[in-house]
C-alpha cells in the first residue's frame, strides 16, 4: 500500500519476515559486502567518536558494527514498522540499545525532526524512492563530516535491469518500484550541499560513494 508516510509500498516490501530473513543472514554471514564496504571506509576514516545518522538502516546491523567500532551514538530513521522493530530488538540483544535513538518515519517528509550527525548513510535507499532529490538534499544538509551512500551502479545493464523490473512492477501494479537515479544527480545534489567526492566503489551491482565536507 502507498500512502502520504510511505509514498513507495515500502512496508508491504520491507515486511517482518524480510527482517527476520535478514537478521538471520547477519547471523551467519555478518555484513553484506557493500555494507563492510561502508563500515571500512568509515572506519579508516575514524569512526571513533563520532555520531551516525542511518537512514533506512534495514535491522540496523551497520549501526550496531559502527559502534563496537568505536562510534558514539547512532540514530536510526526507519520507515517500515517491521525493520524498525527487528532492529531495536537486535540492538538490545547486542548490548547496544542504549545508543542508538530510533525513528519510524520517512526522512524525506521530516528532516527538521532529526540532528545531523558527523557520518550520514543511506545503504541501498535511494534506489528504493522516488523523490531522489527529496531524500538526498536534506541527508547532505545533515551530514558534518561523511556521507555514503550505496546504489545501483551507472553500468548499461544495471540501468536496463533496473527500468524492465519497474516496468514489471508497474504491469502487475505493484505499489513498490525500485529507480535508477543517475548516480551524476545523485553526486552533484551532495556537492551543492557542500560536500566533496572522497572515495567510490564501484562492484558489479552496487556502487559506494563516499563524501566529505570540504
Ligand atoms: C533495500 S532496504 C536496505 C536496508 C539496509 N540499508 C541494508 O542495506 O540492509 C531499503 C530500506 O530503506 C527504507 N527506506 C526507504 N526510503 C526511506 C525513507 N525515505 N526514510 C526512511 N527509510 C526509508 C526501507 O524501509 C528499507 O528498510
């Protein structure tokens, strides 16, 4: 279902078995590859101290592996109920609940609820929005040092890939679809905000972009 709070079906999609699923994989596996990617970047960066802001954090493993690392504080802006749930749970298994602040909302609609924070990440979201500009602009104003970011990589077949499944979606009228935002559009809303390319991973599927503040 669409709604005003949840304007791409995200929580049909992002649903309780989803997270179960996904935290049963971080149990066996840890991190996906472009979710250590993110961790490593920040990391080497030094992480130690700062605060994380995640939006759309999933059941929020990021989180809890930033702050073993050293990070202070992490707040998490969730818009599906069911990942916002899991991941508090997780949080309190792993002894890291009292460090993370949790809100179910659409970061987009409610920038102004949230502090900035030094490293602001956005893992695998804005391919799941259709307002790229409404998610990004604000994620950047909140960023005092880092933004990451992950998304669909700017290779021929990823974009094919990416609009037949939107075609897909649209023809079996599905309310979620996922988007090719233009990985230039993306960059450039980052640096009219101030911020400075500092690193990029590009894989067969996903790139990682990483900006500073200059
Ligand atoms: C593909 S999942 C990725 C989850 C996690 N980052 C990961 O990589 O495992 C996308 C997540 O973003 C959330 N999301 C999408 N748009 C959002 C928004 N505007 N505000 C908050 N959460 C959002 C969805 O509910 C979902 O949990």
């Amino acid at each position: 279902m669409t709604s005003c709070c949840d304007p791409n079906g995200l929580s049909g999609v992002f649903d309780a078995g989803r997270a179960a699923s996904d935290v049963r994989r971080y149990r066996r596996k840890g991190l996906t590859r472009e979710t250590r990617t993110i961790a490593d970047l920040l990391i080497a960066r030094g992480i130690g101290g700062a605060t994380i802001l995640e939006i759309g954090g999933g059941i929020g493993d990021l989180q809890v592996e930033l702050l073993r690392a050293g990070a202070a504080r992490a707040t998490s802006v969730e818009i599906s109920a069911a990942y916002e749930s899991t991941a508090r749970e997780l949080a309190t298994e792993l002894g890291v609940d009292d460090r993370i602040e949790h809100h179910l909302a659409d970061f987009a609609r409610e920038p102004a609820r949230i502090d900035p924070a030094d490293a602001v990440i956005l893992n695998k979201v804005v391919c799941c929005y259709p307002d790229m500009p409404g998610l990004v602009r604000p994620a950047a104003d909140h960023t005092r040092r880092w933004l990451v970011l992950a998304f669909p990589a700017d290779r021929w077949w990823i974009r094919i890939g990416v609009r037949v499944a939107s075609v897909l979606q649209a023809t079996f009228r599905r309310p979620f679809r996922v988007f090719f935002h233009e990985p230039a559009a993306i960059v450039a809303i980052a640096r009219e905000a101030g911020l400075r390319e500092a690193a990029s991973r590009r894989g067969i599927f996903w790139q990682v972009q990483m900006l500073e503040r200059a």
